[in-house]
C-alpha cells in the first residue's frame, strides 16, 4: 500500500499530525504499536480541555475523530524496518506487511530507565513521578522527594517545595555547589547525602524511603528524571542525525520538526527535550502542517 504520509506513533504527537494531514486531504497511515509512554499515569493534566482524563481516553478519542476522515487508515502494529525506496520510504511492519510514503513522520516516542532502586518500578506513574507540573497538584502538601540523577536534578529540587515540603537525596553523587545549596536553602529544601536504597508503603502508594545507614525518612511522592532512550530504531534507519539530551538521546529537529533526512519529521518525546503532552501535541502539528507543505513547497 502507498501513502502521501506515513505516521509512526498514534499518541498526542502523531495524530495531531495525522489530523493536520487529513483535513488537507492527504492520503495518511497511522501506525501505531499500542504503548505509550504514559500508559502508566491513571490521568493526564495541565493538557487544556483533557485535565483530569485517562491518557487512553484522551488518545481513544483522537482515533475516533481521526477515523471519520476518510483519507486516513488506523493500524495497530510495530514498524520495524524503514529505509529510502527510490523517491519514497518503505516502512516495514512486524506482521510483514510493507507500505510506501512519500513522507514520513516519527513519533515513536521514547523508554524511561527508571533507578535500580527496590519499589520504585510498582510506583512509576502513581507515586514516583518525573513532572510537577504534571502530577505535582495531586500529591501536594506531602512530603515530597528528588531523586537526583543528573546535575540537572538540582533545578528540579527547587521547583518542588510549590508543592509540600522537600528532601534533594544527592543519592551521594550530585552534590549542589555553594551557591546551589543556598538557592536550595531558601527554598527550604532539605539535603539528604546518603542515597535512597528502598521504597517502602502499600504500592502503588509510598509512605517512606529506606537510606542506606538505615534512616527512614517519611515520603508520600518521589519525583525523578528518568534516562529516556529513543523507543523505536527507525530514525537511525532512516540515518537521521541524534543529538544528546538532558537525559538521552533524542532526534535532531529544526523549528518546522524536520529531520535532517529529506521528507523525514519527527515530533514528540524523541525529539524534544522536554516531555509535555501539549507540547508534544504541538509539534505533532507542525511537523504534519511541514509534511504537507514540503510535497509542493521548495526548503
């Protein structure tokens, strides 16, 4: 089967791409493997119109809306296989089937790595979480944890206290400098040098967190930037160019989410920085209004 534009990935980025796409008539293949990044989450907030709504509801809705354009086509499945075919791209499905674009748009997404750490696996998404701005309001005013994982954990640390009192465990690795550990101090953040060994509570809920000399220190939520790994091997396929993120890789993008491969988009967690339904949706946008505009505009 041929298509104007393949989509890879059938969550907020890839069918605000696909619905670009299909009111402007275009020919359009969602592909989508059926695991999104936060099937994990019981809700999804901070996405206007969507607050308070299961991730599946909200992306149970968007097929349903995309399914009455007739130019578009559904499929559950894994790309697996993509590469240049003469003028166009073939995308190879784990079932064998093979279909042919003249445009493609990754939004595959990407895995978290979450610490090897005991109870943090049961609790990711419920209790251990990696956005305030997602999740913070419905744990606020516990006590509330950052689990360092990067330099960059120190920032993360001085959003939390809008939320309930903080704990920063260094897990004896990122320790803040002078001037870190005053921005932490006003904030009245607290320092916590020896590294969090367990997660203790009724899971999925937490009720406190084990040190290594033996402390237990009180937690109703543990925040973490988990390491994030590009979830499908296509654009390397394709040979687009990775960069690396604050937390792992990701694909390299210009303001319109092309690639630099030639009718190639990405859009989504795996080519962005930051992991924000809205704005994962956003780009969803433009990299279909880009796909669209690139099959009879020249760069």
């Amino acid at each position: 089967m041929s298509y104007d534009v393949i989509v890879i990935g059938g969550s907020f980025a890839g069918q605000s791409a696909a619905m670009q796409l299909a009111r402007a008539r275009r020919k359009v293949l969602v592909v989508d493997g059926g695991k999104p990044r936060n099937r994990f989450a019981e809700t999804s907030h901070g996405f206007l119109g969507q607050d308070g709504r299961t991730p599946a509801a909200i992306i149970g809705e968007a097929s349903r809306q995309l399914a009455a354009y007739p130019t578009v086509t559904q499929i559950k499945g894994e790309a697996v296989l993509a590469c240049r075919d003469n003028d166009r791209f073939s995308i190879g499905i784990a079932d064998g089937r093979q279909m042919l674009a003249a445009r493609v748009v990754l939004a595959t997404g990407v895995r978290d790595e979450l610490p090897d750490i005991a109870g943090i696996e049961e609790r990711w998404g419920k209790t251990v979480l990696h956005c305030p701005y997602c999740h913070g309001y419905e744990v606020a005013d516990r006590p509330l944890g950052v689990l360092a994982r990067s330099p960059m954990s120190v920032h993360q640390a001085q959003l939390i206290p809008d939320w309930g009192p903080t704990f920063y465990f260094t897990q004896g690795r990122f320790e803040p400098d002078a001037e870190q550990a005053a921005l932490l101090a006003a904030r009245g953040v607290t320092i916590v040098r020896s590294p969090v060994v367990e997660l203790r509570g009724n899971a999925p809920d937490l009720e406190t967190v084990l040190l290594e000399d033996g402390t237990i220190v009180p937690l109703g939520a543990l925040f973490v930037a988990p390491k994030t790994h590009i979830a499908s091997p296509l654009a390397e396929q394709l040979g687009c160019a990775i960069d690396d993120g604050p937390t792992g890789p990701i694909v390299r993008v210009d303001s319109l989410q092309r690639t630099t491969v030639a009718g190639v988009f990405a859009a989504g967690d795996a080519a962005m920085p930051m992991a924000n339904a809205t704005l994962a949706s956003a780009a969803g946008v433009m990299a279909g209004v880009a796909a669209h505009r690139s099959m009879f505009m020249p760069d």
